[in-house]
C-alpha cells in the first residue's frame, strides 16, 4: 500500500469548487486551494515536494485534465471554460458558458464535454462554439452532470438528474 500526502500551501484550505485530480500520466495532482483568501488551482508533481499555483486560474472551479497531462480546463468566475497550458501558465478561452455548469471531461481526442442546465455539450479543446450532444428534456429532466470520457476517448458518461427518481440514471454517450 503507498500513501501519499498532499500538504497545502501555507496558510491554505482545500477549494471544494475544484476537488484534487490526477494526471493522466499519473504524475500530477491538481486541486483548489485558497489562500490569503485567493482561490485558484494548484499543480503539485508527485516527485517534488511541494505545490505550485498555476497564476491565471484564480477563482477557477472544476478541473478537467488534458489526456496528455500538459494542459487544464477550468471555469473562470466569469462564466468562460478556460484552458491553462502547464509548461507556461497561460490560459485561454475554449468558449461562453451561458448556461451555468455541471462538470467537464476532456477526451483523447481533443474535445471536451461539458454538462449545464440545457444538456451536454463538446467543444474543441482549442476553442470554439458549443455544439449539442445530448439536449436536457425539460419535461422530465432537471440537470446533466459530471461527465467523465471512458478510456476509448470517445464514449463517455453522464449523470442526469430526473423530475421523478425513476427519470434519473446515468447514461453513456457518444460524440
């Protein structure tokens, strides 16, 4: 059994808007943290001893990394799905979130999907408009969250939370 201890910076607490995630490649583990009353997500290699913060994700909620464990997608405070490249620290806009958020997940193929209050969504990962996987059916549905890519890259799951409990399930899709 290998444990391991993530110490938080100094003076920090654990952000609940952005749970720790590990890297792909196994190597990384980024999480929320706040600190001097500044939340933003932070970036610790398992083989160093401490976290760095990755400056343009302040206020940042949800994380989702990048297959090849270089880049991180994130929710900006103003409603934006960003990215931050890690080898750099520089984010950029993939696209609006006008419709709130429920979760992210970024595929092998460079797309990410994303969940809100009228259905799941994909997007390049390197920008661009919003197109519809899977629209919410107001009649019976509520919200669409936390997707997550299974390991062919293409397919993925969702949560979908129903009027009735009989209309809540989790679902696997295609892009």
């Amino acid at each position: 059994r290998v444990t391991l201890q993530l110490t938080l910076p100094e003076n920090g607490t654990l952000y609940w808007n952005a749970p720790p995630a590990v890297s792909p490649d196994g190597r990384s583990v980024a999480f929320g943290a706040v600190v001097e009353g500044k939340s933003g997500i932070w970036v610790r290699e398992l083989d160093s001893a401490g976290a760095r913060p990755l400056p343009e994700t302040k206020e940042a909620t949800t994380l989702a990394w990048s297959p090849d464990s270089r880049s991180i997608a994130f929710v900006s405070p103003n409603r934006m799905l960003k990215r931050v490249d890690l080898a750099n620290g520089r984010a950029r806009t993939i696209c609006d979130l006008p419709h709130g958020f429920g979760g992210a997940s970024w595929g092998a193929n460079d797309t990410i999907v994303f969940t809100d209050a009228k259905g799941t969504w994909r997007v390049p990962a390197s920008g661009g408009t919003p197109s519809v996987v899977a629209a919410l059916d107001p009649a019976t549905e509520v919200w669409h969250t936390n997707p997550s890519f299974l390991p062919d890259g293409r397919h993925f799951l969702i949560a979908i939370t129903g009027k009735k409990a009989e209309d809540s399930a989790i679902f696997a899709c295609d892009i």
